[in-house]
C-alpha cells in the first residue's frame, strides 16, 4: 500500500506535483454531489 500522506508531503516541501491534485479531487466531489441530488430528486441532473 502506498503511503499517500507521505507522498502529498514530500511534494509539497519539494514543490512538485502530487497526483490525485486538488482540482482532480474537486472534480469527483462535483460528480458525488450530483449523485446526491440526483437521488434526492428522483431524477437526472446535471454535473454544476
């Protein structure tokens, strides 16, 4: 198992890139919100 922690760490004191980056984790947590509603509302909806 990778350790994530440890890696997102070292990136940010050595001013590279870790993957997932934030915009990537911004984009999932837009679809599982759109997920949600679409539940809540019983319909599709659209991805904001």
């Amino acid at each position: 198992m990778r350790n994530f922690t440890f890696e997102f760490l070292s990136a940010a004191a050595e001013g590279d890139e870790f993957s997932p980056s934030f915009a990537e984790g911004y984009a999932v947590q837009e679809v599982l919100d759109a997920i949600e509603r679409s539940v809540e509302r019983g319909e599709w909806v659209s991805v904001e």
